[in-house]
C-alpha cells in the first residue's frame, strides 16, 4: 500500500507500462497552445506602436493562460466552468507575466548590452537565439505557474512550473531565425508567438501526463 514503507522502498518506476495519452496531448497541448499563442499575437499586434514592451509581454502571457485553463474545462466535460476558470486564470496570468517578464526583461538587457546587430546575423544569430530561448525559459515559467496558483495545488505548479519552462525554452529558439528568414516582423511574430504556445502547452501537457504516470506506477 501506499503507507508501507517496505512497499515504498522496493518501488521503481516501470516505464514500459508507461503510456502517453496521445489524444489529450494534442488537444490540451498542442491544439490549445497553438490557440494560445495565436489569439495572444492577434491581441498584442494591435498594441506593437507601444514602446513598453513589458505591457506587451504580460499581455501575452495572461492571454496564452487564459487559453490552456479554458481549453482543459472544456476538454474535461466542465464546461460551466470554463469562462469562470479561464478569466481566473487570465488575471493571474497578467501577475506572473508582469513579474516574469520583469526578470526576463533585465537579464535580456544585462545578456544583450554588449552584444552589436549587424547586417550579417552570422556575427550576432547563435547569441541572440541563445540569449531569447534564456528569456522564454523564465516566461514560459510564469505562464506555468499561473496555472496551479489561487488555489496553490503543489503538483500543478511543479507541473506548470517545468513544462512552462522547457516549452518556452523551445518555442524562444526558433524566433531570431524566423525574423531573419522571412524578412517580416508581423510575420515572424505571428510564427514565433504560436510556436511559443505550442511548445508552452505541450510542455506542460506532457509534464502532467508523465508525472501521473509515475504517481501510478509508486501507488501500484
């Protein structure tokens, strides 16, 4: 049992009984995050002649938020709940990715300050992805833990907290070469913005699925 300490001392995790849910992956994961970060860049293109770029971060942020907590109400059968869940959600979002983005902002402008943008991004790319993917690393976090707050539930900010983080990881590293590649600011955010909710909710998805599956396998 659970309580058998010599139960509990002989447990190991068999990850060939492990299995991922495939389906709730690409609904509360990817479909969501794609919503996420899609209906996050729409909002926060119309604010781009703003030059507090902390506004725009924590917009993003509370809005990619707002997605994944109503996204899973939805997809759970909870359906009353989801306007009341997503807009939690949604105020606590804008919390964390202010302070997020605070943290994110100064460590960005402490890595960057010496760094010179040329015409040639050969001399400056490997940097600057490097240094974003850092950023997204902190951001991704905070939209993690927007998810587990209020009330705090421990596994879901762990949860959060780690997937946020990798997803963002991933999702800031491609964002330098789309700019470069298309040429196209609106365009390369657009991309970069989705991609940044995809790997974002995917993360988190994943993180939640593997953990459950090695909760199981120590309760068995």
């Amino acid at each position: 049992s659970y309580t058998n300490n010599n139960h509990w001392n002989r447990t190991t995790f068999d990850t060939s009984k492990s299995t991922i849910n495939v389906k709730t992956l690409l609904n509360k994961g990817v479909l969501a995050g794609v919503a996420g970060g899609l209906l996050g860049w729409l909002i926060v293109e119309q604010m781009m002649d703003t030059s507090w770029e902390i506004f725009l971060i924590t917009i993003l942020s509370a809005v990619i938020s707002f997605v994944l907590a109503a996204w899973e109400e939805f997809y759970v059968g909870a359906r009353s709940k989801v306007v009341h869940t997503g807009f939690k959600r949604l105020l606590i979002g804008l919390g964390t990715g202010f302070f997020g983005g605070i943290i994110a902002g100064g460590i960005f402008n402490g890595l960057t300050d010496n760094l010179y943008i040329t015409d040639q991004p050969s001399d400056w790319i490997v940097e600057m992805t490097l240094y974003r993917a850092i950023v997204w690393t902190i951001l991704g976090a905070a939209i993690g833990l927007s998810q587990g707050l209020f009330p705090v539930e421990k596994i879901r900010l762990k949860n959060g907290l780690i997937g946020g983080a990798i997803g963002g990881f991933l999702g800031g590293l491609p964002f330098d070469y789309l700019t470069v590649i298309t040429n196209d600011d609106v365009l390369s955010r657009a991309v970069g913005f989705t991609l940044i909710g995809l790997f974002i909710g995917l993360g988190i998805s994943l993180v939640e699925q593997i953990s459950k599956q090695a909760w199981l396998q120590v309760v068995r």
